[in-house]
C-alpha cells in the first residue's frame, strides 16, 4: 500500500465528505444492499457489464481509477489473477484503499497494488495499461477535473488498450427516476446533472476520434457504459 499523501481535491471534501472522507462513512455507506438499493438494483448487472467487457480476458495490466463501494473490485481482483494478469487501484482517499484491500482475497491482493493518488494527475508513465476503468467516478468530479481524468486515462492506456466507462446518463423522457433524480442529484451531487447535457465522449481530448466509441445504455438510459479503444 502507498503511504504518499496526495490531497483531498476540494470538491471532495466540500461535497462527498459525508460519502467518503469522514471515516465514519465507509462504515455506514460500504454494504452491498445499500450500493445496490442507490443505484435501483442494477449493481450487479452493471458491474457484469464492465467485467464482460473483456471476455474474461484480463491479463496484462489493469488499472481501476478510484475504488467503489461494493464487491465490483473484489470481483475484477479475481478476474485478473485467473487471467494472470496484475491490478493497480488508485484513490485520492487513503481509507479507501484500505477498505478495499480488506475486502480483497489474499491471493488477489498479491496481484493488486494500492497506490493514493488523484485522478486527474496520474504519476504513472504514458502507455503502460491494457485497460482502465472508470467506475462510477466521473458524475462526481467538476467538469475540468473530469476531463483530466479521462485524459489522463487515455495517456497511460497501451495504443490498442481500453478505457471502459460506466456511469449516469441522461434518462429518456418517460423515466420516472428522472423527475425525482433531477432536484435530488442537483443537491447532493451537483456534478452529476452535466453527465445528463453532454455525451461522455465529448470529453474525449481533440487528438481522439469518438468514431471509437462504443455507448451502451442500460434502464432507459440512466446509466450507461462507453467502451474506447486507443487508437
Ligand atoms: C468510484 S466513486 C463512487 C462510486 C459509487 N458511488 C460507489 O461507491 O459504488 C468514489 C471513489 O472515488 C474516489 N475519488 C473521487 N475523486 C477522486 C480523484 N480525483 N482521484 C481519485 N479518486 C477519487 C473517492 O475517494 C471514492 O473512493
């Protein structure tokens, strides 16, 4: 485990320090119906669908930006080493990583690195990953931290690697959740709504094509998954 201090970003603290920072809320927050409830009993087919995103194929190197909640990781740890391959989570919040190398199978964690570092300022050298996933972060950052992330996303993905983003989307207009969802994420997750007003790919730095984007959507469009191969 990395024992660097990089600093809680400031819209963490102001906005999610009762989701992720106060020490308390890991242990209030991390159950699995709770995850599952929050996100209308879709965790576990949404997680599916990034897992068989890869065929069961994950070896090489994985990178997972920012660790949720839930047993998604636990399960992509376990992936990674029936395909040989190894694992690096990262996370602006130390507890976090903590957390989830306690959930983690001891022998998944001997391919699993736990390294505290931000998104949108990775320290890992350029081209080194086969794949990166983004699960469930990018609703939660400011729009210019946002397009750090994925940028940076893409500058340590191999050429040929994937970048595989599961998150909000905008929902169709007869959606029930969208009218309770609006006021509700305006309030306590006020990043969230941009994902609903603008593609996902439009975040996509200007030298990348969105002709390699694949977007899946998933309950009438509240969530959705983009896949993207660098070219
Ligand atoms: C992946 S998201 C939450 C997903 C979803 N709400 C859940 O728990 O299932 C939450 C994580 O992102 C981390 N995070 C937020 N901003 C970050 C950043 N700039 N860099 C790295 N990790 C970040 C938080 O510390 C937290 O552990």
């Amino acid at each position: 485990m990395s024992t660097a201090t990089t600093p809680t970003p400031d819209y963490l603290k102001k906005y999610y320090w009762w989701a992720y920072v106060d020490p308390r809320a890991l242990r209030f927050w991390d159950r699995p119906w709770l995850t599952n409830l929050i996100l209308c009993g879709y965790y576990r087919r949404l997680s599916n669908e990034v897992i068989e995103e890869f065929e069961g194929d994950l070896s090489g190197c994985t990178l997972q930006i920012s660790v949720p909640y839930g047993n998604f990781t636990p399960r992509l740890a376990a992936c990674v080493t029936r395909s040989g391959g190894t694992l690096d989570l990262i996370d602006v919040v130390q507890a976090q990583l903590k957390n989830v190398s306690c959930k983690i199978a001891a022998a998944d964690a001997e391919v699993a690195r736990f390294i505290q570092m931000d998104s949108s300022a990775l320290i890992f050298s350029p081209g080194v990953y086969d794949r990166a996933i983004l699960y469930f972060l990018l609703h939660e950052q400011p729009q210019d931290v946002r397009e750090k992330t994925v940028a940076e996303a893409l500058r340590v993905l191999k050429p040929g690697g994937t970048l595989v983003v599961l998150d909000y989307g905008k929902p169709s207009l007869w959606h029930p959740l969208r009218y309770l969802l609006l006021p509700l994420l305006g309030t306590i997750e006020p990043f969230a709504v941009a994902l609903w007003n603008r593609e996902l790919w439009e975040l996509l730095p200007s030298q990348f094509s969105m002709q390699r984007c694949r977007k899946t959507s998933y309950f009438g469009g509240l969530y959705q998954k983009i896949v993207y191969v660098k070219p």
